[in-house]
C-alpha cells in the first residue's frame, strides 16, 4: 500500500498562488494514478483534477484553465499548482493514489487551503 503526505497548503489571498506536493513512498509509484481532491464544510468531497503515469491529465470544470496537476515519477511527488484563487477553493485538499491494475485507493491526511482576503 502506497503512503501518502501532503505539504504545500496555506492562507493565501485572492488571487494568489499555492503549489500542493504529494509525496508517495511505500510502492511503485508508477503504477498509480493520482489525483486531488477536495473537501469544503458542510460539502462532499470532489475530485479537482487526476494524473496518470503517462501524463494524462482530467480536471473539474471549476479549476480548469486556473490549476495545473503534474507528476514526477522520479521523485514520486504529485502537484498541484493553483494559480487565480478564489475564496471558493478554500477546503482541505486531499491526495489520493489508485493502482491502476486493482483499483485499491489511499488516501494522505489532508492539506488546508484557505483563500481570504
């Protein structure tokens, strides 16, 4: 089972820029899909964008054209860069890693975003 830790979250103004790291340890990271979620209260958690070992890349309508994710499989680090914050980003951010050829999920601890001004 792969082990995930977050890093990267902060209070940030509107309009301003995060990058979120996922550093992965524990497994072949290359045999993972990985991705961001997020959690706001009172809301469900909701994918934000997906990476696959080739460089795939699928994002929620509502960060497209604002977050960038990426992957370094050498590293075996995920990012999401966050670029034109909004105070609707505010949420804790989650890391999550889906082995591609059984479908097991981890998940990291979580990460807090706050965008206010």
């Amino acid at each position: 089972q792969v082990q995930l830790v977050e890093s990267g979250g902060g209070l940030v103004q509107p309009g301003g820029s995060l990058r979120l790291s996922c550093a992965a340890s524990g497994s072949i990271f290359s045999m993972y899909v990985m991705g961001w979620h997020r959690q706001a209260p009172g809301k469900q958690r909701e994918l934000v964008a997906s990476i696959t070992s080739g460089g795939s890349t699928n994002y929620a309508d509502s960060v497209k054209d604002r977050f960038t994710i990426s992957r370094d499989n050498v590293k075996n680090t995920v990012y999401l860069q966050m670029n034109s914050l909004k105070p609707e980003d505010t949420a804790v951010y989650y890391c999550n890693a889906v082995h591609r050829q059984f479908g097991t999920t981890s998940w990291g601890q979580g990460t807090q975003v706050t965008v206010s001004s």
